[in-house]
C-alpha cells in the first residue's frame, strides 16, 4: 500500500490544485499573500534537491547516500515541507474572496490531503532509508525532527550542494507551478 502511494504522489497531489483551480475565488490581497509563500516553498525544495539530487522523482524510493547536511540538517523532510509550505501559500491565494467557511473547507481540503499522503510515504522513506542505512539514520533521525526544522543545524552534517541537477530535477515541479499561477492569474481575472 505504502509504494502504491509513494509511486502516485504526483497525481494524489494534483486533486487539492484541482479543486482549488475549481473553486477558489482568488483576490488580490490573498494573491499577495499566498503568492510569496508558495514561492518561499519551492526555493526550500530547490534548496533541498541541491543536496539530495535527481534520486527524489522515481517512483520508488531510491537514496545512492545519506544526506544530512544543508535543508536535511534542519529537518528530515525538506521537500515535503517545502511542499507544505507551497501548497498553503496556493491555498490562500485562490481562497481570498471564498466565503470564510468555503474557504476554510477548501485549505483544510488540500493541506488534508496532503497530510495524508505524507503520513504513508514518509513512513515508507524511513523504512527504506533504515534499511540501507541502519544506525546511521536512527542516530540522524533521533537528532533531526521529521516536520518541524530545528532552529540550529544538526551535526554531524554529510553532502555537498549541486546547484547544477536542480533545473532537470525539478523540471516538473516548475511546469506545474507556472501551470497553477497561470490558472491563479485566469480565476483572478475572470472570476
């Protein structure tokens, strides 16, 4: 059950955008607010991809070493909050003129969903990474938090930063994140 989900995060993903892009009745000031937020999300899994690779967009749970420095000294699952943070900031971007209910239905919706898919492949992560790595991941997950970063990185830290395999690894997240501004933008303009 656990692969089954890792290996469709990408489509179980997309229903809370697509129901924002449904129902979301975006306003400037929301825009203004959600907008930044999101962007801060995707420069956190930037950060994070440059230090753990193109290893993070297969379909199974793959990790050629164990990652601890840069994001992943701070908290375990850089790209997942980073993730989080992205989709709250979509989340009150479209919502803005919602009525309060509507819109409170709608983040909860999609963060929901989001906290449900990762409740399942995070453990699956562990699982694997616990596997190949043994005491090395149960001394760095007993000294970094799974969701909530540390104020002070963690040490010891292992990894180098690639700047140069974020454009191929990310190349999707990218397309779909101008896809949901340009979706933004048309339910801004015509709604």
């Amino acid at each position: 059950m656990r692969a089954i989900v890792f290996k469709n995060r990408g489509a179980l993903l997309a229903a809370p955008a697509l129901l924002l892009v449904a129902f979301g009745k975006p306003s400037t000031a929301s825009m203004l607010l959600g907008i930044p937020l999101a962007l801060a999300g995707e420069l956190l899994r930037c950060w994070a991809v440059g230090y753990s690779g193109t290893t993070t967009r297969g379909s199974t749970v793959t990790a050629p070493a164990l990652v601890t420095a840069g994001p992943y000294a701070y908290v375990r699952n850089p790209l997942y909050v980073g993730n989080f943070i992205t989709a709250l900031g979509f989340a009150l971007a479209f919502t803005g003129r919602n009525e309060p209910f509507e819109r409170l239905g709608l983040i909860v919706v999609s963060l929901g969903t989001m906290l449900a898919v990762y409740s399942v492949i995070v453990p699956h992560e562990e699982e694997y990474l616990r596997a190949t790595f043994g005491a090395r991941y149960d001394e760095y997950a007993a000294r970094v938090p799974r969701a909530f970063p540390l104020r002070a990185p963690a040490a010891p830290q292992q990894g180098t930063y690639d700047a140069s395999v974020i454009a191929s690894a990310e190349s999707r997240t990218f397309v779909t994140f101008a896809l949901v501004l340009a979706a933004l933008g048309l339910k801004a303009l015509f709604s």
